[in-house]
C-alpha cells in the first residue's frame, strides 16, 4: 500500500474496532458459495429474501399455546383501540419489528431485517422475516414490506413509535417512497406494558424504560459482559420472562446484532445471522402474547388481573378510554389486592396510588362519602408523600366544609394540610380555606348564642 | 432556513431524508462573513459545503453560492477554495463614510539600554481615559482576556467616585454568560454603556451600533483584524477615530515604524487546508454514512477510494465488490465525534462558591489548565476570583470572591517530539524540515503579578494533566558543531539559542499572515539525556501549527527557510538595544546578557550556508 494510505492508518486507527463475538471469531471458512437459502431457509420473493416460518397452534409459548394467544386477539381486537391512543386499531394485526444497523438513527442507519408477524385463520402464528442482502436491494425490500403492512388493521410494536416507525419512515424517504405506516393505527406495547408490568420501587422513580434498555448501546468495554440484571426490568426479554412465562436458550444479545450483520456483508457468510433472525422471530412471537394478554385484560376486566398492579394500569386505562365504571371496578378491586398482599415498600405504593385513583373515580362519580373513606384510608397508609397526603388533606377538608358541613374537622385537615405543604401557592390556598372556616365557625357560634 | 455550520454539519446533513423538499428545492446558499472560516474552521467548513453538495446532486438540485466577506486579500480565493466554485467578485463599496482619522500610538521610552517602553496597557489606559472624559463613546480591544479584565479593572478606578460612572464601563470577552453579553451589547447600542473594552469577541458579527473611537492596546495581529476594529468606530457620516497603541512586541514595533506596511500592503490571505487528512477522512466518514460514495466519486484532493479502502480495513465501510458503492457499516454517529471548531467540544465552567454555588462563566477545554488553575485569579469584569479547586475530570473549577492586588499568568512547558518528516534541507551546519509531531504541553506552575506595577510577587508550582496533540511543524536544527564554533560559554549559547527562537517566532507570524497563536514554538536543546550531552545534541527549534493534524503553516514555512532567517536577522541588527529587548530576541531579564549577540552569531554561521545550499531531500525521519 502507498504512502498515503499508511499515514491514514495511523490517524484512523484509534477508532473503534468491530466487536465480533469471541465463538464467531473461530466458525470455520465458509463455503465457497455461500448459499443463503440453505443457511437460512428462506427463499426470493420480488427482488427480496424473506424467512418464512410458521408457528402451529399447539405450539406452546410460556404459559400459552399460540392457539390460545390468537383466540383471545381475536376475542378482545374490540379493545384494541384502547391501546391506540384513540386511532382505529382493529384485526388483523400486523406485529413488526426491525432489526438495525445502528440506534443513532439518520441516513446511514438502515433496517437490515424488517419481522413482521400474523396470526392466520387456523390459529397459527407464521413470521415473514425480510432480509437486507445487498444495499442496493432496500428499495424493493421497502417496497415489499408496505405491501405486507397495507392489508393490516393495525400496526403492532414494541416502542415503534419512537424507533422502528420513524425509522423505515426515513429509510422510505431516502428512497423517495411512500410509507405506509404513517395512516395506519399504532398499538406500541411498550407503552402499556410500562403501565401494566414495570414494578415501581418507592414513588415516582420516574419512567425511565427507553430503547437503551431493550437494545443496549453497543461499547466495545461492555460488548460482551452479561447485561446487568434489574436495569432494564421492562425490556422485552424481561417481559418475556415474568408476563408470558417464557425463556430463550441461545440467544444472540441485542447490542452484538449489528456486528452480526457486518459480518454478513463482508464475508457473506450468512450463518451468523441465523441466531439473529431466531431472535427477531421471538421477539415477534412475544409482542404477539403481550398484545393478547393485554387486549384478555382489557376486555375481561381486573378479574382477571394478577396482582393489583395490573388492576390498577386496568383502571386507568378505563378511566382514560372515559369508562368510568369499568375504571371504578378495576381500582376497587386494585385496593382490595393490595390489601390480601402483605405490606412492603412497593405494595405501599401501589396502594397509595390505587387509593387515590379510586377516590378521584368516586368523586367524579359524585359518591363523594365513599371517596371520603377513601382519602382517610390514604393518610392511614404509613410513608404516604406530602403531595398526596395534602391532596386528601384538602379533599377532606373541602368535603367536610361543604357537604357534612362539619366545620371543626374540616378545619382539622386544613390545618393538616397546612403542615404537609411548602410550596407557596398551596400555603396561601390552605390559609385562605382556614380563615374562611373560622369566619364561619364565628357566625356559627354567633348564631348559637342569639 | 437559517443555520450554521455546527447544525448543518451535525443536525441536517445525516439526517437529510428528512430535509429532501429543503434539498430538492435549494437554490441559494449564502455565507456571510467569509473571512471567518479560514484556519482548522475555514478547512472544516469547505468539507462541509463539499458533503452539502453531494446531497444536493442526490436530490437533483446545484445550488448557487452567495458569499460575503470583509476585507482580506483573497476573497475570492477563499470563497472559490471553501466552495469548490467559479466566483465572480463585486468589490465596491457604496456606503457613505464620515471623516475618520487613525493614529499609531508608541509608547515612549523608558529605558533605552533595556529598549524598554512604557507600558502598552498604561498608555492604553490613559488615551481612553481622556476620549470618556470627553464623553465619547469607545471600544477598547486587548488582546487577551486577562488584558481584557486589567484594562477594565483600571478604567474603572479612574472614574471612581463619580457616580454611576464606573457601571458605565463594562468588560466584555468569551466565557461571559450570554445575559451579561446582550445587556452589555444593549447598554452599548442605547448609549447607557460609555466604554466597553474587549477582546476580539466584539470584533464582528454582533451589531453594537456605531462609536465614537475604538483604541487598540497592541497591534491586532493582522491588517484585516485591525481594519475591522477600527471599523467599529465611525459607520455614518459623523467624525471618527481609531487609535492603535503599540506593545514593545517585535510585530507591533515593525508596525508602527513602518506605517506604509499597514495602510499600503494589501491585508491578509485567508488560508485553508481542507485536504488536512485528519479533517477530510473525518467528513469522509460523515459523508458516508449520508449517502454511499460510487467507486467513481471525487472528494478533495486526495484519492477517496484509497482513503475509503483504509476506512473499510478498519469496518467503518464496505464495498460488496469492485466497482459496487462503498456503503456504511458501522454502529456510530460520525457526526458527533468531529467538532468544526476545535479539538474537542469540552469545555470548563466556573462556579461561584462565595455564597450559593452559581456558574459564572466557562472557558474551552485547551485554555482551561492555564487559566484555571488551582490559586489562579480568574477576574470577571474587574472582579476577583481564586480558584480554589480545578476539577479536571468533571470539567469543574470551582472559585471563591477574593480581593488581592495581583493576577496570575501560566507558565507552560511545551514539549515537541518529531513523529515523520515530510521534507529535508541540510544536513550541515544547519537543517531545516518539516513534518509530522507530537505536541505536549503541560502548565507547571504560575507567576503572581501585581496590579499596575507589574511586579513578580511570588510563584507556586502545579501539577495539572498534560495536553497532546498530532500536528505539522517547522524545525530549524543547529549542529553541535555550530554551536562549539561560536565564542560563548555554553549557558551563553544556549541564551543564543532561546533568543533566536523568540525572535524566529515573530517573524514566522509576520510571514505567514496568522494570528498570534496560530503558531507555537518550543526548543529541544537535548536536557533529557544530561547537562553533558546537551552540548553535544544538536539544538532544535520548532515552530509547529497550534491545531491538531496542522492547518498548512508549516510548509509554507518551510519554503521561506531563507527568508525566514534573513529577516529575522535583519530584525535582531536592526534594532537599536545593546543586548536584547521584547523587540527582538526578548527582554533581557529573560534571555540573558549576551543572547543577541549570540543570536547574530548563530545567524551568521547559518546563513553563509543557507547561501550555498545545495540540495532537498526527501526522507523518512528527523
């Protein structure tokens, strides 16, 4: 090599160096026409490499067969727009999931292999896997994918509305396309299943449940040091673990993919990327029983929920849906399991949380004695926050001024508020309530003595 | 759309898809204040404009490019260098210009063996302080910030007493928070500010209306730079005045004995060197992750497919085959590690800890050790602070409110290692080169100097963390053999030595047309191997490119080997100091008796070679 080329060695150098896995380093040659068909399994449709593969309904995934998941989709697709954010979502789903070059996202990111799963007629579970092979062929793979996403009722996703949707929306640009997943209902699990299944540890550990936990960021120091447990409690392997009951041997990690898939381009030795698209295939099967047991929740009711957490993300769901009643019950019943559980620090939580969800429920519903009982029981619950405890402080001095008329307890829990708050604006506000109170307690006690 | 650089380079660019109606629709860039982007910014931006149009060809449109520049040599140059186009220049200016006059200051001598002036600052000081107390509203640059904040310090003291008067003197420099920025700028445009001194933050760019008189402590460096400050002043019809006072620097004393240098030559060239291979491989990166580059593309000067080919040995790009496009293959954000304007995009901020902890100001990441080191005085418009703890690792510095009679000043030490050399002329008596070093500096300690006399009132030593960088230098070596020849006790040669350098350095910067720190200089006299073989290594002077990777001083430079030294021997004879002065080898305090005389020596011996040159070679090491 020339010169020039040593001395842009040198200033290159540092960078990054490819991780390749440790066991990929030692696969031994590949064949001297290496045949994607037989490595993968999969075949050429239009210009593209799709792996098809299909999951009978017998199939067992976790606590479900696949039979089961579909039955109950297609039981609950009703209820899926409760999970829309209000757009039309109905059957059938489509569940799609990329997997990608990088997380950076912008023009040099690409969607190597686009997962997108049904489930059919007879209850089984078939993936189409589309596979990136060359660059130049992302414009029929693009093509390809929007025709299988248009004759879906709804998209389905774990966090695709911040990674995967925009993404092969800038993928279609680039290629001047039209993408199609823009007009079509979204249903991005991670969402709810933030609601539904991430265990809170103390309050308002802010929800902090994003990409990096479910694809960790790629550094050569971490590249191959198991994840470390607890820190992404809502990422879908660990969903896959505790919600569907379900367990991978094998797996590839989510941070060595795109190495993979560089791999591949260079050597074109498909065989690393057989781990992957079995991982991308899981993935789509999991979101699949996500999706259904959240849609069995919402169209069965807390009954069914398994532990009050449950209930309680049921209740607000309901509550945000403006099914008021429905919502009532799931917070009631959320109560009564905190209630059976024994008491830890994030059972007291969850009380909390449901106690004051169901006491705002009763006094939009104007069982305002019910709900009274409610934010009494609230202060009851040892390690209650200040902001809260001076809600219902305030709640019950606000109810006993006004409809028990009972003016010394109100001015009691005013009084109590006023211990419990710091901010200004609540201060003025509780001194405001206590002076009135004492106006009317002097005109009272006026009226007793004429 | 308006942007910048940064944004265009960082922001839009990788994410093109999503700006296509922007790109298919562009028809005009504009760039204003072309002068700006020369140096290590000038070469990123050209890498920039070359990836903007490669996104533009991808979406079918050619954009024309509007450029304006303020006064300097070559505006056409740099704008056909920055864009890669044909210009057409239009150079006629239509404004109507009041009455300016513009008056070149020497300070006068205090003492001629010495060569030594009054000082530049207490002149400065002096002429403002009359202008204020005709009420006319006036700028006053300095150089630094640290002259920034003295100036400002003494202004302030002569009009103590008069009330509200010293409110309507401000300081102004980088690292002020952008509150106390637009209030002084609004205090400067409504009349409510009646001087402001600063450094050349308020040289351009930032509207303050028109004044009465901007004064200059010190020569700017360049003509274009004191054209534009001097512009400051005087924009209408009414009657002006820009004064420059000279600093017993070797530039500014040529200056102002030579007027007809200033007001006849023609300003600066603004240079660039977009094909600085740290530069160009890092857009070349950016540019492939935007689009793939066809095994046909051109981009600089260089060959991109060889550079693509070294890019994808280390798996940032692929090529599926010959012939095929090289595509992106890598998990990174290119983008985000290459900052347009300086090494690193670090930077330290300084908290106030008198009474709640609050930030008061922030500094870049090079100039940190030495302005923010541990018992440093930091000064903030006129008031004091000591750093107590410099947080290196989080970027920290944390200061007290202090009230003393004295500031600090760094002292640096500058080592150059010699990594590959491009090109060779010598060997004997002398050699000059250039080529490829490594640079690390370190600031070892500080000097204590007080207000108004300039006393050296005590040191401390420090242990702060070093700072490398790769760059291009000159190097000037001096043979053993040349230096047993002369006359002089070995301490009086080594003064020699350092004496030459001081001056060589001044006269690189006037060659070369850069500002001051531009260029660095440091010596290798061979300490480290003992006081007994430093006489027998040969004496080396570098006078490198102060940016990472080189910014094109250095060959240059090399080129005008000759006349690099003959000028600077003709700055050491001509000035008329027995044995040195800040005007040519330095001041004698720092170089010792017999350094200028000692210099010449050196020079002579040198030259006579120099003369009889007789061939360049190529080689492979210092």
């Amino acid at each position: 090599m020339s010169a020039l080329a040593d001395r842009i060695r040198g200033i290159v150098a540092p960078g990054a160096p490819v991780p390749i896995e440790p066991g990929l380093r030692d696969l031994p040659a590949p064949p001297a026409c290496p045949d994607l068909v037989a490595a993968l399994g999969g075949l050429w449709r239009g210009g593209c490499f799709v792996v098809e593969r299909r999951s009978d309904p017998a199939v067992r995934h976790g606590y479900e067969a696949v039979g089961t998941l579909a039955e109950r989709l297609e039981e609950a697709s009703g209820d899926a727009v409760l999970y829309s954010s209000g757009a039309p979502a109905r059957a059938p789903f489509v569940f799609f999931d990329l997997e990608t070059t990088g997380l950076s996202g912008g023009a040099g990111t690409q969607a190597f292999l686009v997962g997108c799963a049904r489930f059919e007629a007879d209850g089984s579970f078939v993936t189409r896997q589309f596979l990136l092979t060359r660059y130049t062929d992302e414009r029929p793979l693009l093509e390809t994918v929007s025709a299988e996403l248009a004759r879906a009722g709804a998209l389905v996703s774990f966090n695709g509305k911040s990674f995967d949707a925009p993404l092969l929306e800038t993928r279609c640009l680039f290629h001047r396309l039209d993408w199609i997943g823009g007009r079509l209902p979204h249903v991005d699990v991670l969402h709810a299943a933030r609601r539904f299944w991430k265990p809170r540890e103390g309050r308002r550990d802010g929800l902090r449940c994003d990409r990096a936990a479910r694809r960790p960021e790629p550094s050569v120091a971490q590249a191959f040091r198991p994840a470390r447990t607890g820190d992404s409690v809502c990422s879908l392997i660990a969903l896959e673990r505790q919600v569907v009951g379900a367990r991978r041997v094998g797996d590839v990690a989510g941070f060595a993919i795109p190495a993979r898939y560089f791999q591949f381009i260079r050597t074109g030795d498909a065989r690393p990327l057989v781990a992957v698209i079995e991982h991308n295939r899981l993935d789509l099967l999991t979101l699949a029983a996500l999706t259904a047991r959240l849609l069995h929740l919402a169209r069965n009711g807390p009954d069914d929920a398994r532990d009050a957490r449950e209930a309680l993300a049921l209740g607000n769901l309901y509550a945000r849906a403006g099914l008021d009643t429905r919502a009532r019950d799931a917070f009631r019943c959320a109560v009564d399991m905190t209630d059976r559980s024994t008491a830890n620090g994030s059972m007291a939580t969850l009380e909390i949380d449901s106690l004051r969800s169901l006491a705002v429920a009763l006094r939009r519903a104007r069982q305002y004695g019910d709900a009274a009982v409610c934010w009494r029981r609230l202060l009851d619950v040892p390690g209650c926050p200040r902001p809260i405890a001076r809600e219902a402080t305030e709640a019950l001095a606000i109810h006993h001024e006004h409809r028990e008329r009972d003016l010394a307890a109100a001015k009691a829990f005013a009084l109590r508020s006023l211990e419990n708050e710091s901010q200004p604006a609540w201060r003025d506000a509780a001194q405001h309530r206590l002076a009135r109170l004492e106006r009317k307690m002097a005109i009272r006690s006026l009226k007793f003595e004429v | 759309m308006l942007s910048n650089p940064d944004m265009v380079h960082s922001g839009i660019l990788p994410h093109h898809p999503r700006w296509a109606r922007l790109f298919e629709n562009l028809r005009y860039v504009i760039i204003d204040e072309l002068h700006a982007y020369r140096g290590v910014f000038g070469s990123h931006l050209c890498n920039v404009l070359r990836r903007l149009r490669r996104i533009c060809r991808h979406y079918g449109s050619n954009p024309l490019f509007l450029c304006s520049s303020a006064t300097i040599a070559n505006p056409r140059e740099l704008a056909e260098r920055l864009t890669e186009q044909e210009f057409e220049i239009v150079n006629r200016s239509g404004a109507p210009r009041g009455e300016k006059f513009f008056v070149f200051v020497n300070p006068p001598v205090v003492s001629q063996e010495l060569g030594i002036r009054r000082s530049y600052l207490a002149e400065t000081r002096r002429i403002a302080s009359e202008f204020l107390k005709r009420n006319l509203q006036l700028i006053v640059f300095a150089q630094s910030r640290l002259s920034t904040e003295i100036l400002t310090t003494y202004l302030k003291a002569d009009f103590e007493g008069i009330p509200g008067a010293p409110g309507r003197i401000r300081g102004y420099r980088g690292g002020y928070l952008p509150n106390r920025r637009r209030e002084i700028e609004k205090g400067l445009r409504d009349g409510a500010v009646r001087a402001v001194v600063s450094t050349n933050a308020l040289e351009l760019g930032i509207d303050i209306g028109a004044l009465d008189v901007s004064v200059m402590a010190g020569y700017p460096g360049t003509i274009a730079a004191t054209w534009q400050r001097a512009g400051r002043a005087g924009r209408r019809t009414s009657r002006s005045a820009a004064v420059m006072v000279a600093s017993s620097a070797p530039l500014d004393q040529f200056v102002v004995r030579n007027p007809s240098y200033f007001f006849d030559a023609s300003p600066e060239r603004a240079l660039i060197d977009p094909d600085n291979l740290h530069i160009l491989v890092d857009h070349i990166k950016c540019g492939a992750f935007e689009l793939p580059f066809s095994a046909t593309e051109a981009f600089g000067r260089h060959d991109v497919q060889e550079i693509l080919g070294v890019l994808s040995e280390q798996g940032f790009v692929h090529q599926a085959g010959e012939g095929a496009p090289w595509t992106w293959t890598n998990e990174s954000y290119p983008a985000d590690a290459v900052s347009l304007r300086s090494v690193s995009s670090d930077n330290f901020v300084i908290v106030d800890t008198t009474g709640e902890a609050r930030v008061i100001g922030e500094t870049d990441f090079t100039s940190g050790p030495a302005t923010l080191h541990p018992r440093a005085i930091y000064i903030v418009e006129a008031k004091l602070y000591q750093v107590e703890r410099l947080d290196f690792e989080g970027r920290k510095a944390f200061v007290r409110e202090i009230d003393c009679d004295y500031y600090t000043t760094a002292i640096t030490y500058t080592k150059v290692t010699p990594i590959d050399t491009f090109a060779e002329k010598g060997p004997y008596p002398s050699c000059a080169s250039h080529g490829e070093v490594h640079v690390v500096s370190r600031v070892v300690g500080f000097k204590k100097i007080k207000f108004y006399t300039n006393e050296n009132v005590g040191s401390g030593e420090l242990d702060l963390p070093e700072q490398q960088m790769h760059t291009t230098s000159y190097c000037l070596t001096i043979l053993p053999e040349v230096m047993r020849l002369l006359p002089y006790a070995p301490d009086e040669r080594r003064d020699g030595i350092v004496g030459l350098a001081f001056a060589l350095r001044q006269v690189a910067q006037l060659l070369l047309m850069c500002d001051g720190h531009d260029i660095g200089i440091s010596i290798d006299s061979g300490d480290g191997e003992g006081l007994a073989s430093a006489a027998a290594s040969p004496q080396k002077i570098f006078v490198y490119d102060n940016y990472p990777g080189g910014i094109g001083f250095s060959a240059p430079l090399y080129q005008m080997h000759r006349e690099l030294l003959t000028s600077t021997r003709r700055l050491i004879a001509d000035c008329p100091c027995e044995n040195g002065c800040p005007g040519c080898v330095g001041p004698v305090g720092n170089t010792g008796p017999m350094a200028k005389a000692a210099a010449l020596c050196i020079l002579d011996v040198v030259l006579e070679d120099a003369a009889t040159e007789r061939s360049t070679t190529e080689v492979q090491a210092f």
